[in-house]
C-alpha cells in the first residue's frame, strides 16, 4: 500500500463536487486496503493515543457554526482492535500507547474517507499525534512502515497551507493569497527534490510563513506519511492540487 498525505477540509468540502470527484478518483486507483491508519490535524494527544477500536463509536463531531446536517452525518466504519494491537507491539518502550475508547474519528478522519470509501466497510484506526515535533513524527511514520506490506493504508490528513485567520475572501474558489501560493508551490518543489530536512524546518526555509500556518498541526501530519514511505526522498504523485477558499489542498502519494 503507498503512504498518502491529504487535505480534508472542513465537512463543507463534502459540497465540492470538484474535490470530491478528485479524491474519489484517487481512491479508486489505490489498491484495496485491508484497514486504514489514519492521523488527523485534529488529535494532539500525548503520549501517543489510539481512538476507538470497535465499531459502532459515534463521530467526533470538531467543529462549530455549521449547519445542522453536518451534526448527523455518521460513517459507521468496522473497528480495527487488530491494528491497534500491531501498532503498540511496533512502538519501543519510549513510545507508549495509550487508548481512548470514546474518540470517534474526528472531521480530520471522516470527511475524506466518506468520499474515498462510502460504504464505510474498511476498518479504521486513528492515531493521535504526540507532538508536533517533524522528527518525531516521521520517525513515527518509519516505524509504521512495516504495516504497508500488512495491506494497511497509512494516510496523513492536514491540509498544506491553513492560514484561516489571515483569510479575506472566503469564496470557495477564491484566488490564493501570496502566502498561500508561495508556501505550497515552495513544498511542491521541495518534495519533488526529496528535500526531507528543508521540508522539517519550514517554519524557517518556507516563504508565506507564519501566514501559511499560523499553528502547524495541519502540515504535521505531512511528516508521518513520509516517515512510513518506501523512500521519503522519491518524487511523490501529487494526487489533488489547487486551492479551495485560497488555501492549498495539494495531496500527494508515495510508494
């Protein structure tokens, strides 16, 4: 199975038919995965913290001020206890795995994974992200390496520029800001280059910032999915790119 990074947007971006059709394409080329491994921007949690495992949790219902349709969606996804075994058993002694059996996937987790499987028939397990830290993110993701031969989809889902307070036309197809533009055309090359160190340091390599991440747990979870590549230097495929309400959904694949 390849590693993916995504951007999820709020539930609204269920309503865009561009992007929904752009990942339900990209689903649809993926191989059929046996369950998915999911860390979203929503869930900082140390120490490191495995959601619910059975099936049948309600969602985590993150966010404010939509309407109330978006209170009742439901994805009634499989609970993959399996997983979250394998994944304590991978973590050394320095990494401990807690649970929190209540934490239904979350809008980081659920929106793109009702498009990308609407049946909800893959199990799912999300995974808190301990720190924001890129070093110990991807070193998390390499140890999570191994699960992508189990047939285990392994995904990141943030979104590459998430300067929501700096905002100012909030059109869905609004002309990206320059810090926007820039940041996400700078991490396009900088991967394409398998520039893994220059990617870590974006708060101080990448131009756009702070604007493009005011906060970072958006791009973090970037960092998980190339830690759990094959090769973090290869040339990823990028999957979806453009921008929805000026930021930058770009999402990229990696073997």
């Amino acid at each position: 199975m390849p590693a993916l990074y995504l951007g999820h947007g709020a539930p609204p971006l269920l309503d865009d038919r561009r992007w929904t059709g752009e990942l339900a394409r990209w689903a649809s080329d993926l191989p059929r995965p046996r369950a998915v491994l999911i860390v979203s921007a929503h869930w900082e949690s140390a120490p490191l913290t495995v959601g619910a495992t059975r099936s049948g949790t309600p969602l985590t219902y993150d966010f404010y001020g939509f309407p109330e349709r978006y209170y009742r969606m439901t994805y009634p996804s499989p609970g993959a206890p399996e997983l979250a075994a394998r994944v304590r058993a991978m973590m050394p002694d320095t990494e401990p795995v807690a649970d929190e059996p209540d934490y239904g996937l979350d809008h980081g987790a659920y929106v793109p994974l009702m498009v990308m499987y609407p049946e909800a028939d893959v199990p799912v397990l999300q995974m808190s992200m301990p720190s924001l830290d890129p070093q110990r993110l991807f070193d998390l993701g390499t140890r999570l390496r191994p699960l992508r031969d189990e047939g285990v989809l392994v995904i990141g889902s943030g979104f590459l520029t998430h300067g929501l307070p700096f905002l100012t036309d909030w059109r869905t197809d609004a002309a990206p800001p320059g810090w926007s533009r820039e940041f996400d055309l700078w991490a396009a090359e900088a991967l394409d280059r398998g520039a893994v160190d220059e990617l870590m340091d974006f708060r101080h390599a990448a131009p756009g910032m702070p604007y493009a991440h005011p906060t970072t747990e958006h791009f973090a979870p970037l960092f998980v999915t190339l830690g759990a590549a094959s090769d973090p230097e290869q040339v990823p495929d990028t999957a979806i790119d453009g921008y929805f309400m000026g930021l930058a959904k770009r999402s990229v694949q990696l073997a």
